[in-house]
C-alpha cells in the first residue's frame, strides 16, 4: 500500500510539473527568461540545464535543511541556497564556454530571481522528504524546457531560416523572406502569447470533456 | 573621461534605457509583476515608483560595493550573493524607514516593498551595469531611466488592460495570453524609437 502511495505521488509529481500546473503556461512565473533567451534553440537548451540543475539541487537542499531552517529568515536562506548553485552555473560557463556566457549575458545569474525556483521551494520543497523535492524540481524544470524549446525552435526557424546554427533546407532559401521580426522582443512575446493560447486551450477542452 | 561628458553620456544612457533599451520590453526584465500587477493604473503606479526609487538606489549600492570590494578582492563571482544581499537589505530598510518617518506614503508603496526583492529588474539592471562597465555617473543615468521605462510600460499596459475588462476574448487567450500580444504590440512600437539616439 505504502509503494502504491509512493508511486501515486511521484506520478502526480509528474503531471503536475509538465502539464497540469506547467510553470509556464499555467502558472505563468519566470517569463523573463522565456522571452530572453528563446532566440536561439542552442541557448535555449543550455538555459534550460542550467535551470534544472539548480531548480532540482536547491530543492533538494531546501528540502534537505528544512528542519534546521528558522520561520523567519527562510526565504533569504532558501535565496542563498539558490545563488550557491546558480553560482557554480556561471562560474562552470564563464571557465569552459565563455562564448555562451557573453550571449546568455545576465540570464543565468538571474535564475535567482527567476520565480519558479523560488516559488517550487516555497511551496513544495520545505514541507516534503528530499528525493521528492529533487524529482518535483526537475519534472517542473522539465515543462519549463518543453515550452521554451517549442517557442525557440519556432523563433530561430521562421527568424533566422536556422536550426541549432544549422541551415534549414526550405528556410533558408530564398522562397523564404526571413521573418527577422521573429528573433527581436516582440516576436518573443507573440510566440509566447500563441503558444500559451494552443496549450491552455487544449488543457481546457481536456477538462470540460472529463466532467 | 571629464565630468561633463559622462553627465552627457549618463543622459544618454537613461534616454535609451527609457526608451530604445526599454527594460521590460526588450530585455524582459521585470515580467512577473508586469503580467501579475498590470490590472489597475493605479497599482502599477504606485509599484513603478517603487520600483524606480528601489532600483536607482541599488544600481548606485552595487556600483560602490562591486568596484570597493569584490573587484580588488578579486571576487567577482561573488556578485550574485552580495548583489540580492545589499537589495534585500536596503528594501528592509527603505521599509523601516517609511514605517517611522511617513505613514502615508509607507501605505502606498509598503505593500510593494517586499515584491520587489525579487523583481529581477533590480537585480538584472546591476548586473547589466556589471556587464557593460558603466561607470558611477552613468550607472545613475542607467538606474533612473530603467526605473521610468519599467514604470511607463507597466502604466500603458494597465490602461489598455482596463479598456480591455469587457472585452470578448477567447478562453484560452484570457490572462497572460492577451496581456503577453499587447506587450508584444507596445514592444513593436518601442522599436521605432531605434535610432533615435546615436550615442549608444
């Protein structure tokens, strides 16, 4: 019974974190770096491990020091917790890929402020056992990438006539006027509005058909 | 370089981080709160100053604590802790301060003061001003005019959103989707300023 309570759990873990309560298009938090660095489907997926490790790790530590932690000093600590790693995110970067780190600019150190991370280890990390903070962290983190790597590969396709710095066959020619608009700040926020629109609608329309 | 041509650069800077560099609408900073508190001017008044006053005074902190302490120390990696730390710290105080001395205005932007720790506005605009080696008159510049472009963003979206209330909008677009295609269109409109200032 207690491996089937477990197993239920960790399900819900998984649903939640990718599609029920997606941290993008559901619960709308850390948009910043959504729209930053969307631009290029490469930076796109480094921005992505890099918030999974440190949203997986800080959860798990949250989770960790949990008990030791006192009520009132608990979201400065949780923040420190969050810069340590987001801290080892920039320095790894900066030493073994500088070129990435110039483009991704001040995105990474703003993963502190991002508010999933903070919001995870509020709300789900410093009231539940280690292993599973670490798994909720890193299936949020995961719908966080699902969604940021659809919108990426539609900016850098369409924007750049690209993929992964890789030339496209029948974007890239010359039937294709690039759709340079794709690649600057607006183009960001309508994919971003298009793609929330899709995936609420399809959320929605689940729901109405289970009741 | 002499006084008088960084003041003249400092102006340029807040120019363009008012408006070509607009600090939401190009950089993206400062979204939570843009998307979450946007439904009444008034709201998003009051939290623009706040955040106007919260992030000119930080920039010029962090100035003064990375450039005095990290830099000969040699710890610049350290700037992430030490940069939420000084924000953190002078919003507490900023709080305490307003509680004794102004009561009125304390209960107009009290409110805002704790949301603003993480704003990642603040906190971007001085790792901006790290990145692009902004010195301390500029860094003024740079802080000011962030403030008031996050400010005159979040003004006009709270307008049109209030124009908006009774709107027919499709279900799924409601919320966030609408709000992120208007700040789309204010974006668009913002990149006609391009090119308007030369200086940077």
């Amino acid at each position: 019974m207690a491996v089937a309570g477990e197993k239920s759990e960790i399900n819900k873990i998984i649903s939640d974190g990718i599609w029920q309560s997606n941290p993008i298009f559901k619960q709308v938090l850390g948009i910043c770096s959504t729209l930053a660095v969307t631009n290029l489907v490469l930076n796109t997926m480094v921005m992505c491990i890099a918030l999974a490790f440190t949203l997986s790790l800080s959860a798990a530590t949250v989770s960790a020091m949990r008990r030791s932690t006192p009520r009132n000093v608990r979201m400065m600590v949780e923040t420190l917790i969050i810069a340590f790693y987001v801290i080892i995110v920039d320095v790894l970067l900066k030493a073994y890929w500088p070129q990435m780190s110039n483009s991704l600019g001040p995105y990474v150190g703003l993963i502190i402020t991002n508010c999933i991370v903070m919001g995870r280890c509020e709300a789900y990390a410093n009231s539940q056992p280690i292993g599973r903070a670490f798994l909720d962290g890193l299936f949020n983190a995961l719908g966080y990438s699902f969604v940021l790597l659809i919108i990426a590969v539609f900016r850098e396709l369409f924007g750049m006539g690209t993929l992964l710095g890789y030339q496209m066959p029948y974007f890239s020619g010359p039937h294709w006027g690039k759709w340079i608009i794709m690649v600057m700040p607006p183009g960001a926020f309508f994919m971003l509005a298009i793609v929330t629109w899709i995936l609420r609608s399809i959320q929605m329309t689940r729901e109405d058909k289970q009741k | 370089m002499n006084a008088e041509s960084q003041i003249a650069q400092a102006m340029i800077v807040c120019l363009s981080a008012v408006f070509t560099n607009n600090i939401l609408l190009t950089y993206f900073l400062g979204m939570c709160p843009f998307l979450g508190c946007s439904r009444e001017v008034k709201t998003s008044l009051g939290l623009g100053f706040a955040v106007i006053f919260v992030l000119t005074f930080t920039c010029m902190l962090n100035w003064v604590t990375y450039h005095y302490i990290l830099l000969p120390l040699g710890l610049e990696f350290f700037r992430f802790i030490l940069f939420i730390i000084t924000i953190a710290a002078f919003v507490q105080f900023v709080e305490m301060v307003l509680d004794r001395t102004s009561p009125l205005l304390y209960q107009k932007l009290g409110i805002f003061l704790p949301l603003i720790t993480v704003n990642c506005a603040i906190l971007g605009a001085s790792l901006f001003m790290v990145i692009r080696d902004y010195s301390f008159i500029v860094t003024i510049g740079y802080g000011l005019g962030s403030g008031i472009g996050w400010l005159l963003a979040i003004i006009a979206m709270a307008g049109i959103r209030q124009k908006l209330a009774n709107e027919r909008i499709p279900r799924g677009l409601q919320g966030p989707g609408i709000t992120l295609i208007i700040a789309g269109l204010m974006a668009l409109a913002f990149i006609g300023f391009t090119g308007v200032l030369q200086g940077k």
